[in-house]
C-alpha cells in the first residue's frame, strides 16, 4: 500500500493551474493519453500561433500604406512614402525650410481630399498663408473649403489639442514648433503630450512635430524630440561664399528602407524640391 502512494506521487502534476483550467486538461486526457500529452499539444499548438503572428507582420510590414509628402524627390527615399500613422519629427537649424516641407505635406493631402490640421506655436494664420502664395499655392482655398483648419499663434492646451484631433478627424497634421510648446526635458515624460500621440495613432493620423536645433548635420547630435517620432528627417543650410546649399536627410523611417545620406533641395517657383544628388563630404549617420 505504501508502494501504491508513492507511485501516485510520481504520477501526480504539481501545477499552479485554476480549477477551471485543470477540469479542462482532465476533459481532454482520455483523448490525448494522459495529462502531459495534452500539455504537449497544447504547447505545439501555442507555438504554431506565434509563428503564424510572425508571418502576419511580415505580410502587414509588406502592404503598409503609404502617405505623400508632397515634395518631388523626397518620397524616393523613403520606398515611396510615410507609412500611414507616422510621427515624424521634422527638425533643423532655422532658416531651412521645415515650414514649408510641412506646407506642401498637408496641401498634397488637401489635393487628395485629406483633411489636414496645422498647429503654429509662433507664427500667424495669415503669415502661413501668404508664405503659401509665393509658391502659388491658395491654401486659402482649402481653408475656406473646410479641408484644412490652421491655429496660429496656439495657446490650446494639450487636452484642448487632443479634442480637436478628435472632433476634426484630419488625415494629416503638423505641429510648428514643438520647442515652443514644451520643454524638451520634459516632453517625452509628458503624460499630456502622451495623450496626443496616443490620439494620433489610434486614429492613424499622420502628423509632422517641428522642431529647432541649433546646429546641422555636421554635428551627429541628437536631443530628446528626435528620439520621440517613428521618423527623422534632418533639414540643413550650409553657407559657402557663392550660394547656400540646403541639404535634406533621413535619419529614421520605422517599417522603411531609406536612403539617409544627405541630400540636395532647392526653393522652386512651386516649392521645395529634393535631388538624388549627395553632396560629397557628409558623413552618413544613422540614429540607432
């Protein structure tokens, strides 16, 4: 009889399973042959599922779908354009162009019937506007149509930001400049802030966060903003005794293959325009 217990207590499991959970695994013993036999299945089973969620991210990674920037030349460096939902921070010394590649992101959205929001921290309604008109663009217009609302000059609060995203339901959105708004110290820790990138994704609005630097791409630095986006993009001005050359470069681009060597752009009659050329001189760097 003491023999009998003690094989018992061999056979017996120890496990920290719910009464539920064990009724379960007791219904299917008879079937599978014993208890561990029907942990074994369900463990192969539980493995074959994980491998089916790794094929079903590379499918997804594969069919991301993809915004237009509206600028000629830039969306080839990134296969084709911004994965839909992207944060992408757009920053640079001033004087190089970020306003304006924000411009044409949200009038190229305004062609696509994209409603897009433009929050400016530092600049007028009316300023943005008539910046537009020198490239010929009547952002008026879509300002009138309803396609585009812009805030100039925002006091809103973060909460008060986050409501807009949600009651205008924009496509796309900007926001000029971030360093205004917050401090960089603070804002990754910001719950506020949070808030509003928690609102963008869920609602896969594609938004361009604007920020300052005080040096170029020759610098290889970093600040808190840039670590903040699913995408970087580096726009710089280098002062040479005939021209100033301006150079554009991607740095980070989730779920993309990019080319993030620097590259030249210049200040058309339509707006900016990025080249496949690489000035020579500019080591790539990459944010890791």
């Amino acid at each position: 009889m003491e023999k009998y217990k003690i094989s018992m207590k061999k056979k017996r499991i120890h496990t920290t399973l719910s009464e539920e959970a064990y009724r379960i695994l007791q219904k299917f013993e008879g079937e599978a042959g014993g208890k561990n036999a029907v942990l074994e299945k369900a463990l192969h089973n539980l493995d074959k599922t994980r491998y089916k969620a790794k094929i079903s991210l590379r499918s997804f990674i594969s069919t991301i779908r993809r915004i237009e920037s509206g600028t000629p030349g830039f969306d080839n460096l990134i296969e084709g354009g911004i994965p839909e939902g992207s944060v992408v921070v757009i920053t640079g010394p001033p004087g190089t162009g970020k306003t304006t590649f924000s411009l044409q992101f949200l009038k190229r959205g305004a062609e696509l019937k994209e409603k897009g929001l433009y929050f400016s921290f530092e600049e007028d309604a009316e300023q943005l506007v008539q910046q537009c008109f020198r490239f010929g663009w009547n952002l008026s217009k879509y300002v009138e149509d309803g396609i585009i609302e812009i805030f100039g000059f925002s006091l809103l609060t973060s909460e008060e930001i986050a409501d807009i995203l949600e009651s205008y339901n924009p496509k796309r959105v900007v926001f000029d400049s971030i360093n205004i708004f917050s401090n960089m110290q603070d804002f990754r820790k910001s719950s506020s802030w949070r808030a509003v990138l928690k609102t963008l994704k869920k609602n896969k609005i594609t938004s361009f966060m604007i920020t300052e630097k005080q040096y170029g791409l020759e610098a290889k630095r970093f600040d808190n903003f840039d670590f903040m986006g699913d995408g970087l993009v580096f726009m710089d001005r280098v002062v040479s005794e005939k021209e100033d050359i301006f150079l554009i470069a991607v740095k980070k681009m989730r779920g993309t293959k990019i080319d993030g060597r620097p590259k030249l752009f210049r200040f058309s009659e339509k707006g900016i325009e990025v080249s496949d050329i690489s000035p020579i001189g500019f080591t790539i760097f990459k944010v890791g």
